[in-house]
C-alpha cells in the first residue's frame, strides 16, 4: 500500500518520496515491519491460542524436560504467516509475478499447515493429516508453480547477460533535447537453465537430461523441470517440518537460510550486479528479495516467543508455510541445486528419518527385529540421547536442548557464508 501511495504522489517531488523506489529501502523496511507486527501482535496471538486451549500434545519419548512442553500453544506459524503478509502488503510490488507465487505459496502451505494442527489439537488425533493428503496439497502447489513459471512470460531469464549502453534523445520541459543513457540486458527469455554450485561455468540445463530432440525434447525438457520443482517444494516444506521439533530450531536456521535467498534475490534482479558475478539475470526477481525480508523479520519476531523455552509453537501451520516458501523462492531465482548446501541442516534432518525408516523395515523384514541407525529421529532427538560422540556431548551425559539448537544454528550460519562464497569460488 506504501509502495503504491509514493507511486501516485510521485509528481508532488516529496522530500524522500525516491527511497520507497529503492528496493534495499523496501527491504529493510519490510523487515522491520514484520517483525514490529510479530513482537506487539504475536502476544495477543498467544494469549487468544491459550483461551482457546490450543495446546500441544506430547507423547513421551524419553527425552529430558519434553513433558514440561505439554500445553505450550501450538498454531504459532500463524503469527509467522500474518507478519509476513503484513510487510509484504505494505512494501512490495503486488503485480509482480514472483510476489504473487510466493504469497500463494505462503497462504497455501499454511491452510495445509493449519488443517493438520486442527485435526490434531482440536479432534485430538495426534497422527494429524494423512501423509498421502498433506502429499496431495504440496504437489499440487508445486504444479501451480511449476506450470507458471513453464508458461509465463513474465518469469524469464538471462543466463549469460550482455550489458549494452543505450541511448536516447528526448525533449525537456523547456524545450532543450537531453541525451538520456540507460543498461539495458539483451535477449531475455524463457529457460530451462539454472544455477549448478562448485563449476565455473555455472548453469544447468535440465533439457540435457532429456532423452528427446525436436519437438518432443522441448516437451520433455519442461516435464522434466516442472517434476524437478515439485520435488523441491515438496522436499523444502517437508523438512522444515521435520526440522521443528525443538524451541527456536526451525525458525532460526529458516531465517538464516532466507537470509542468502534474499541477497542472492537482490543480486540476481539487477543487470549490474548479474554482470559482474556472472550470474542469471532475472528480471522482476528483486521483489522476492522483498518478500524475503519480510519472513525474516516475521522469523526473528516469532523467535521472540519461540526461543527455549517456547512460549508458543509454529505447528505445521508455520513449518510447512515456510519450507514451502523457501523452496519456491530458491527455484524462482534459479537456486534449488544449491539447497542441499544452504539448507543441510534441513537436508540432513529429513535424510536421517528416511535412513531411519528404510533400515528398520529392511531389517525387521529380515531379521524379525528392526535396528535403528540412529537412537532417534529426526538427527537432533539423536543428540538429546546418552552415548554419543564425547565431542559433541555434555559433561553430564545429555545434550541441553538450548546448546543442540544453538550448535545447529552455527552450523546453518557456515554452510549460509558457504553458499554465498560459492557466487565466487566456480
């Protein structure tokens, strides 16, 4: 609404009226109203949760000071969602096309995320949505997605930009002709290309992977892409998911990660910056660094309540939302194969309950009796157990719940600084 207030008053030459034009001032302040909303509105969000008894429930899995949790307000990522909307609305370009698939992609993912809370606190049924359900409603965000990008003209590409100095002549006010030059980037268009991490010559292109020439290989080099996005949509919001299981884990290493998704936004939307990095230009994608601002303020003003120990939940209305929208973000500015890098915590967290399901099946179908690779999972209830390497245990023998998070934070910042050094070092 701001954003579009100083586009109308524009002619009245306001004093600062020019920065709202900026998209770093757009950003910041994005941020920071996000986070003022989540400090000042996540309180009364809190109580009315508590009035309603939205409690979670805890099952007792034997770890120190999990019971204590149980009635702590869940549906958190409500805040999360409405701070977020909330600078979004106020700082950014609404007709622009990255804007409008995250904010969909926002609001989807939540309402899955909300009706999954709901079966569990309010029908008390602990399982929640079905896993073939909660399926369904991710493919089928990531099908949106992935079908705009595929047919819109306004979501393309530059992947090897040529800067050209334009020129043109216009008449002033006063009648005196102006030589006006402007940067401009030629051909621009739709791709199949993105970024790969570690190569110098740093773009991939999915239609390689196509089995096909002429006209059925551009079909299928599209089908293949579109797959590829439904997968890290899917993959993204699953494992934030399963990343939130302790106070303040999720929500930092998601602002981390937003973080590098918001510079690498802001860099790859400008002709200039695109030019010297070498980097896919991509027209429009500064927006996203917008939206991007605005969930890390949300983040770290959730964090405020959600830090150990929690005062509130996100719940999958928040774990969902917002892994969902990180693996949007980072496919609509051509990142996603560089999410196993700036997202290994999450990468992590979700390969070891796979690794953790598929061998005790295998080994109870084998041996009558499962064996488990890890003493829990997800990897950081592993850390919560007795009997783990000295080097990353406590002297008493358990893990506090505050160092485990505050150790996988750090290592969310290095693969963050990592993943940023690698627009260098190719």
């Amino acid at each position: 609404m701001i954003y579009y207030l100083f586009q109308l008053l524009k002619e009245y030459d306001l004093p600062g009226a020019g920065l709202v034009g900026y998209l770093s001032f757009r950003s910041l302040m994005a941020a920071l109203t996000a986070l003022l909303v989540a400090l000042f509105a996540g309180k009364k969000i809190i109580r009315a949760i508590q009035r309603r008894q939205i409690g979670e429930e805890i099952r007792d899995l034997g770890l120190e000071g999990q019971l204590a949790k149980k009635g702590t307000p869940t549906m958190g990522g409500i805040i999360i969602i409405l701070s977020t909307l909330a600078g979004v609305l106020l700082w950014e370009d609404l007709s622009n096309i990255y804007t409008i698939l995250l904010c969909i992609s926002l609001l989807w993912l939540g309402a899955l995320g909300f009706c999954d809370d709901y079966i569990k606190v309010f029908k008390h049924n602990k399982e929640g949505m079905s896993e073939k359900a909660k399926l369904i409603g991710q493919i089928s965000l990531g099908l949106i997605i992935g079908l705009t990008i595929c047919y819109s003209p306004k979501i393309l590409v530059r992947d090897d930009v040529s800067v050209k100095q334009k020129t043109e002549y216009v008449i002033d006010d006063e009648g005196q002709m102006q030589t006006v030059t402007t940067t401009v980037a030629e051909d621009i268009v739709k791709s199949t290309k993105t970024t790969i991490p570690f190569v110098k010559d740093n773009e991939f292109d999915y239609k390689w992977m196509s089995p096909f020439k002429g006209k059925w290989g551009w079909w299928s080099k599209w089908a293949i892409y579109l797959v590829m996005i439904v997968l890290v949509i899917t993959a993204c919001s699953n494992s934030v998911n399963l990343t939130d299981g302790m106070d303040g884990l999720a929500a930092g290493t998601s602002a981390i990660s937003g973080v590098v998704l918001l510079v690498f936004a802001y860099l790859s939307g400008n002709v200039i910056y695109s030019d010297y990095l070498n980097i896919m230009f991509i027209p429009g994608a500064g927006e996203a660094a917008v939206f991007m601002s605005a969930l890390i303020g949300a983040l770290i003003g959730f964090l405020w309540y959600n830090s150990y120990p929690a005062q509130v939940f996100m719940g999958d209305t928040g774990s969902l939302a917002v892994g969902g929208v990180i693996g949007v973000c980072a496919i609509l500015i051509r990142k996603e194969l560089l999410l196993p890098v700036l997202c290994g915590v999450f990468f992590v967290e979700a390969l070891s309950v796979l690794i953790q399901r598929f061998w005790f099946r295998r080994t109870k179908k084998k041996y009558g009796t499962g064996v488990r690779v890890f003493k829990m999972a997800p990897l950081h209830h592993h850390f919560q157990k007795e009997g783990v390497p000295a080097l990353i245990q406590a002297p008493s023998g358990i893990l506090p719940e505050s160092k485990i998070v505050a150790r996988f934070w750090i290592i969310q910042i290095i693969l963050a600084v990592l993943s940023v050094a690698l627009l260098k070092v190719r």
